[in-house]
C-alpha cells in the first residue's frame, strides 16, 4: 500500500503561459491532493509551488532533471498535467526513476491540460518506460476512484481496451487491396519525402520517428531549418503577399484586424504569414516533399508571426497560387501536405491519406486536431458524447461550415504567440470522418484508425465550446463511433487526432484502403470502434 507520493507539475517553456496557467493547475492540485488524503496518502510536492518565477511548474529539461533526480528512486510519483507541457523536461528524469508512476489530468477544456497528459503517456510509451494514467472533472467520481484505490493498492489499473481489434488484411474489399496494391508500389519504387522543418516542438518526443523505421515504408527524411524558412520568407516579394490576401478575401475570409499588434491581428502579421506561406510551398516543390512540417515553436516563434495561416492554407486545395521556381504554379488545385508542429506521426499518416483519398477521389484535404477535451451535448441535440477537437491555429477552409467564407482569422493568444499572426478558425461542417494515428509503442510503427462523425451542434453550443476552451482556433465537434471517452483516453497514444472527411457511401471504403496500405508498408494497425451503424470497421 502506497502511504505517500511526490508530486510533479511540468509546465511550458514560455514564462507567460506558465503565469497565465498558474491558478488552474493550483486548484486542480488542491483536488487532486485532497482525492489522495480522503485514502489516507500524503501527496508531496517535489518542486516549491511559490517562486519567484510566479508559477510552480518546472519550466526546463534541467530543472526536471533536478526535482525527480531529489527523489527516493522508488517512491511513487504523481504527474499532475492541468495545462500544456513541454514533455522532454521531464521524461529524461521519469525514466531514470524507479518507482510507479500515475499521470493525472483535471477533465477540463480551459487549458490543453488533457492535450498535455496524452503527449506526456504517448512519449513514455514510445520510451518503454511503464506508467498508470487517470482523469477525472471532479475526482470524487467512483470510475476515478475505484481506480487511483488500485494504484494505490500496487494493483495496474485496469482501462477497457475492448473496442481494440487486430487488422484483418484478408477482410478487406477487392477495390481498398487494390488501391493499397498501388500506392504501396508507388511508394516503394520513388520513395516519399517528409521535409521536417527542425524536429521536436515543445518537447514532443512521441511526434519524432526515427530514420530506421521510415526507410522500410520507402519513406524519407528531408531535414530543412527553419533558419532557411525565415530567409525564404523575408526574399519574398511583398507585393505576391498582397495578391494572397486579395485571393482569400475575395473568397470571403475574414480578418478581424486592429491596430495594437500586442494584443491585436494587424495587417503587417498576415502579410508577413502570406509570404511564409509561399516561401513554404517554394521549398517543399523544390526538395521534392510529398510533405512538410513546420515546428514554429520555438525558434521561429522569435522572428515571424505565427505558421498558421501558412500551414492551414497549404493543407486546402483551393488556394492562393504560388509560381515556383521553374515559372509554373506549385501543385495547382492540390494541396502542399503540411503536418502541423512538425508532428511525424501526423505527417505520415497524412501522407497515406492524401494518396487514399486521392486514388478514390475523395477530398484530398486532411488536418491533425488536438483532443482538446469533449462534454455532452448541453443543448440535448445529439445523444452521443462529443469531442472538442480544436487546433492550435489552422484547419484547411475546405473543412469549415461555408468553406472560405465561413472562415475568419483571428490573432493567436499572446501568452502563446507574442509576435501575433492569425488563424484560420471556422467550425468543421458535419460530414462523416476516418480518423487514426500513427504512433510508435516497442520500437515499432503503429496505426489506431476508426470512424467518426463531425456533427451540427447550435450556436450557442459552439459558442460555450470555444468559450471553455481557445476562441482563436477553428473547432471540430466530433463523435467517435463505437469508442468511449475513456476508452479514447486510455489507448490514445498522441496529443493529436488525423481527420479526414470522406463521401458518406465511401467512408468505410477510405478506411480499408487506408489500413491495408499501412499494412502492407509494414505498420501494425489496429481497428478502433465500429462503423456508425456499429457494425465492425472491416
């Protein structure tokens, strides 16, 4: 029986995120310690909860070094995850410790706390390193508590897995093997390019896949700096820039503009994210990317405004046209893949769909969300519990209610974005969706892929969504089929979430194709839920 445990916080690395944070996560601890003292355990923080810094998280790799390195080995240690971290200033030191470790999250959408506790479990995961999570709203609930009594016992906490079901590649229709059949041979025989503009944003290491992984897909790395983004940036033409934002505002966009660029979206930010967004299209056609992911932060976070205009318009096939270096449009009436942050995991998986959906013709436009958080229905318009997913700045238009017209931008928080830059916000239309990840657990590639529906919520639904979250960010009210909110949470291995929409009658078509060409590449997929009718997947 465990009589005491240490608390650790891992926090950002942008000092005013952690302030602005700060009394969220103290109320969340404050819940948390009482949960563990109503079991007669003493919770103990391991790092000072008032300094000078005016926040208790650890703010860096050494730091975390340091708290876990002060700890008894094996003494059991509590993550208690109530906002967005930075996951490598704290995994180094929780690998090297001994004892059991819980992740803990507040079911709460006003920071990406639950987006922070999934990086956290994935990159553990990915390192072999053992652990136990837990969420809750209140943590006085029996699913909670009957389950931290477990851990408390020594016992594993056990999570239902039993919407988890092995991939039958001999299940599959004719057409979905034929597509695989090709597109598999395409990539085997020319090799696909990943161009990652710098590797590991914000510490995500479960978003990095190693070379030696990639190389039997026929799937490579192309190493770009965003040091050579900013520079492409900064040659291009402003005038091609102004030309971008006359395009999008005569398809109806809207920018919300002001004056104060502190605080405030200014036309300056959106031009200067216009000419990144050319510059990345330039690039990814000059080396050859069938992809290309931008980290942002950090780095370049410090000299251009945010990458998510540029990110979000890549990913739309409907786009401002970019002349490349021999003269000619860059992949006209397509869109330049993008993985937002830099994600490999969200990069190859969008890869395989974009040549799915293509070989199918299906909607070629793909994006990762972050499991942002999820809530019934307050309306009482759909029965099913449905999912926040909510991007940090960029979903294509192409997935919005109205497309480019039912888009707007808006400035990116500052505690998140001093240099500004807009979004591209909208709410996704409601249509049918294939999600999945790609993710890596005992040194090998793996795939979750399932069905789901984005749904029709009203207004006033939408409105206290974006309210308990970010407003600045383009919002997906999503419904899983055949997979709890705890069964979700429990298996997810990443902070974000690929969608892609698919043709009501070709939807479960899209899924099959999609999981036999990872299959047959080499990835061990796995069949998450049913079909919406709750039939199996294949």
């Amino acid at each position: 029986m465990i009589d005491h445990a240490y608390l650790v916080a891992n926090g950002d690395q942008r000092l005013s995120a952690n302030q602005t944070c700060w009394p969220a996560q103290q109320r969340f601890e404050a819940a948390l310690t009482r949960a563990f003292r109503d079991r007669g355990v003493v919770l103990r923080r391991a790092h000072p909860a008032d300094t000078a810094a005016g926040h208790g998280f650890i703010a860096s790799q050494a730091q975390g070094l340091a708290v876990l390195a002060a700890i008894p080995p094996q003494a059991p240690v509590v993550v208690a995850e109530g906002v967005w971290q930075f996951s490598q200033q704290i995994l180094g030191g929780l690998l090297r410790h001994r004892g059991p470790i819980l992740t803990v999250a507040n079911w709460e959408g006003q920071w990406p706390g639950l987006v922070g506790l999934l990086n956290i479990n994935a990159s553990l995961a990915k390192a072999g390193r053992p652990f136990e999570t837990l969420w809750s709203r209140t943590f006085t609930d029996d699913w909670f508590g009957s389950r931290l009594d477990a851990w408390i016992r020594g016992d594993k906490i056990e999570h239902d897995l039993s919407h988890v079901a092995p991939f039958d590649p001999t299940a599959v229709p004719e057409r979905a093997r034929a597509v695989a059949d090709g597109i598999t041979a395409r990539i085997r025989r020319d090799g696909a390019i990943l161009g990652v503009f710098d590797e590991g944003c914000m510490g995500m290491y479960n978003a990095i896949i190693p070379d030696e992984l990639l190389f039997p897909l026929g799937v490579f790395k192309e190493r770009l700096s965003q040091s050579a983004l900013y520079a492409e940036t900064m040659k291009t033409d402003p005038a091609e820039a102004e030309a971008a934002l006359r395009w999008l505002t005569g398809r109806g966009m809207t920018f919300h503009f002001g004056t104060d660029e502190t605080t405030e979206l200014t036309r300056d930010q959106v031009l200067l994210q216009l000419r990144m967004y050319a510059a990345a299209a330039r690039i990814a056609d000059r080396f050859g990317c069938a992809a290309i992911g931008i980290q942002y932060q950090l780095g370049l976070a410090d000299v251009l405004p945010a990458s998510d205009l540029a990110e979000g318009l890549l990913n739309n096939a409907d786009r401002p046209p970019v002349t490349g270096d021999d003269g000619g449009i860059v992949r006209d009436g397509e869109p330049i893949v993008h993985f937002n942050e830099a994600d490999e995991g969200a990069g190859l998986d969008a890869l395989l769909t974009n040549r799915v959906h293509a070989a199918l013709g299906q909607p070629l436009e793909t994006t990762l969300h972050d499991v942002r958080w999820g809530d019934d229905d307050a309306s009482g318009t759909v029965d099913d519990f449905v999912w926040v997913f909510e991007i940090s700045g960029p979903a294509p238009a192409a997935h919005h209610v109205g497309g480019y017209a039912g888009t707007d931008s808006m400035r990116q928080p500052p505690l998140y974005f001093r240099l500004g830059g807009g979004t591209v916000r909208g709410v996704a239309k409601p249509g049918e969706l294939v999600w999945s990840r790609i993710f890596i657990e005992d040194g090998a590639l793996h795939m979750d892929i399932g069905r789901a529906s984005a749904v029709a919520l009203p207004e006033s639904e939408t409105e206290r969504r974006w309210a308990e979250t970010t407003r600045e960010w383009p919002i997906m009210h999503a419904v899983l089929h055949g997979v709890s909110r705890d069964q979700f949470m429990a298996r997810h291995r990443s902070n974000h979430i690929q969608v892609s929409y698919a043709d009501a009658a070709a939807a479960d078509l899209v899924l099959a194709a999609k999981a036999a060409t990872a299959h047959q590449l080499g990835i061990q997929v796995h069949l998450c839920g049913t079909r919406p009718d709750r039939s199996p997947l294949v």
